[in-house]
C-alpha cells in the first residue's frame, strides 16, 4: 500500500522549509489577487470569477494525470518541474493585459499547483517512512498556514499601499517563493522506484475503476471542504446574530492560530487505517456539535458579547473536528495508495476538492438562509452521516488490496 523506503532524516524538514516557501507568497496573493486583477489589470470582476472558475475546472482534470507523471517519470523531477510552472504562471500574471491572457495563465496556474500537490505526496511517500508520513503531513500543514499568516499580514501591507508597483511585487514574492520550492524539493534523493511504477504499468484512468476510493475521495471532500468557515458563517453571523461583523474575521485568525499551534498534536494519534478511520468518525460527531452550538447562537434575547463568545465555542469545535478529520484523511488518502501509483491516487483525491467548492456554497446558503437553526442540525447530521460511512468504506477498500 505504501511506496518506497524513507531518504532519511532530513528529507522532512526540505519537505516542510518547501512548504513554508511557497506559503508566505500564496498568503500575499490570496488576499490581493482579486483587487490586482480588476483595479490594475482591469478586468471585471465577473470575468475574474468565471476564469478561475474555468482554469480550476481545467486545474482539476490536470491532478491524476499530472500525477500519473510523477510515478512513471519520478516524484522528485515532476514536483521540480510543476513548481517550476506554477513559478511561470504566476510571473505571466505581471504581464497580462486581457481576458484571454488572464485565462491562459490562470489555467496553467491551477493545473501546476493541482499536479504539484499530487507530485509532492508522491515524493513524501517515497521518502517518508509509512508510520510517520500522518505526523510529517500535520506539520507541513501547520508550516503551510503560519507562512499564509504571514503572507497575508504582507498583502495586507501591498493593499494599504494600493499602488501598482505594490501588487507587483506581491505577484514577484509569490513566484520567488516557488522557485525557492523548486529548489528545495530537487535537494531530495530521487526515491527509488516503486513495484509496479514504469512503463509496463496499468494506464492513468486506473483510480476510477477503484470504488472504494473514488467513494473515500467523495466522502472527504464532503467532509472537509464544505465552505463552512468562509462562507456559512460569515453569511449567518451578519444575518441571523447580533454579534458584530469583526467577528468574522477574529474566527478566521482563531481557526489559523489553532492548526499551527495544535494540528501535530491533534494528528499524533493517527498511524493506520484503523486510527484514520476512527478519527474521522469522531471528527463528524464534533462537526455535529459545532453545528448545534452554531444554530444556538440565533435564539431570540442573545446578545452581541453572549453570541460572540458561543460562536467563539463552536469556532472551536469546528477546528477540532477539522484537524482531526485532517489527519484522519491523510492517512488514508496515503495508505490506501498503491505502491507506484501514490501521484496517480492523490491527484485523483485532491480532484474532490473542487467539487465539493462548487456544490458547497449551494448546499450551505440552501440550509441556513432557509432553514435557519434547523438547517446548522441537517448540515451536523450530514457531516455526522458522512464521517460513519468512512468506516465501512475503508474496511471495503482494504479487503481490496489483500
């Protein structure tokens, strides 16, 4: 189920200075991007959304074969040469002055950073050891959202500048970052070759006719990315609470502080299939109480500093559940990999991201805008439900592989 044979001590930490390379510019771009492109480059913000839109469509379908790539031609040359690209993409974004041009390296951005993702699992998987790829992965997400944190604090500064020359220097830090990523990961050891990789291997479509996969894959983007935290809250908050709209924000930088601060130790437990799946079914059974705490906080009479401190409760009970469900997903999203076919699979695995961002704000805002407290107990017991299935689904997938 595993690849390869661990590199060595070291290879964690370049996996995690890598990770935070390329975090602090994302950080910064996240959170200029849109105004770069509609007030610099001039573009609406309707042809804004509908080009990410398309280029993550694209980015999505890129993931398995991208990943493919990585076990035929190398984990460690593909990652290079995707950060390489994503590199590229963002650099063009200094240079667009169109629609069409904005598209063409929006497209190329999501599809580099989708196969990146897969590729570097794959290389983690070839130069980690098995038992402790969860506890490798919780930190390389803990590093991941303290360089965001301060990526952002930068961007924030480019966007009180609100020059041009501002923007652009974010885009250059963003793409140096990954150039710095590219020059990390290609310090590995190239991991040796996994039974079953090479040319003589079964073709790329091989993850679709997996069920029990393509089943864990759905469930986990159900579960982890629903836009709870980015949008169904900042949508009821102002609408059905009287707790201000700072809160929102202050939310955001609780959820950020609490995985850097504790998603290693919230992951340390998790080693197999059987502590992956039971803490993802105990992640749903929190994802319910934070949703009851949730619907609590519109009941008639509760006042702004009582609602505040409520939603500060359920803030973190959603971010228990979601580092929990995290290290859970890891697990099995490795585990249960194929030895040669890790890039192939998660590629596949990253893909239910985008689904579930583009059925998430329609399922979100259907239940709380019309449903109110008892939408939040629907949404829990969908979470609830969804967490419980990954036990049978992992049993299936692994009576698969025997």
């Amino acid at each position: 189920m595993g690849s390869t044979a661990p590199a060595g001590p070291a290879a964690p930490r370049v996996l995690l200075l890598a990770q935070l390379s390329n975090s602090v510019g994302d950080g910064a771009f996240y959170v200029t991007s849109a105004l770069y492109f509609t007030g610099v480059v001039g573009l609406s913000a309707a042809q804004v959304g509908a080009g990410l839109a398309v280029a993550w469509a694209v980015g999505s379908l890129a993931g398995v074969p991208l990943g493919t790539l990585a076990d035929r031609r190398g984990p460690r040359g593909t990652s290079v040469l995707l950060a390489l690209a994503t590199a590229a993409a963002v650099a063009s974004f200094l240079l667009i002055a169109s629609f069409p041009a904005f598209l063409a390296a929006a497209t190329l951005y999501a599809s580099a950073q989708s196969g990146l993702a897969a590729a570097r699992q794959a290389l983690l998987a070839g130069t980690v050891a098995p038992a402790a790829r969860t506890a490798v992965l919780a930190r390389l997400q803990a590093a991941s959202n303290a360089g965001l944190a301060v990526g952002a604090a930068l961007g924030g500064l480019a966007l009180h500048a609100g020059t041009r020359r501002a923007y652009l220097a974010v885009l250059a830090l963003d793409a140096a970052g990954f150039l710095l990523c590219a020059l990390l990961l290609g310090r590995l050891p190239a991991p040796a070759p996994a039974p079953g990789a090479g040319a003589g291997r079964a073709p790329g479509g091989t993850v679709l006719r997996d069920r029990p996969y393509v089943l864990l894959t759905l469930l986990h983007a159900l579960l982890l990315r629903m836009p709870v935290l980015s949008l169904a809250l900042p949508l009821w908050i102002v609408q059905r609470t009287a707790a201000p709209g700072w809160t929102v924000s202050a939310l955001f930088v609780l959820n950020t502080a609490a995985v850097t601060l504790f998603q290693v130790r919230a992951a340390r437990s998790v080693t197999d299939l059987d502590t992956a799946a039971r803490a993802v079914r105990g992640a749903g059974a929190v994802m319910l109480a934070a949703c009851a705490v949730f619907a609590v906080t519109a009941l008639p009479g509760l006042g702004a500093g009582a609602a505040v401190a409520v939603l500060v409760l359920g803030a973190l009970l959603l971010v228990v559940a979601e580092m929990r469900h995290s290290a859970g997903s890891w697990q099995l999203g490795l585990g249960l990999a194929p030895a040669g076919r890790v890039g192939q699979y998660q590629g596949f695995y990253g893909a239910g991201v985008p689904v579930a961002r583009t059925l998430g704000p329609l399922v979100v805002t259907t239940l709380l805008v019309g449903g109110g407290p008892a939408g939040w107990l629907l949404l829990g017991g969908a979470f609830l439900l969804t967490a419980l299935a990954t036990g049978p689904a992992v049993r299936w997938a692994a009576r698969t592989r025997t």
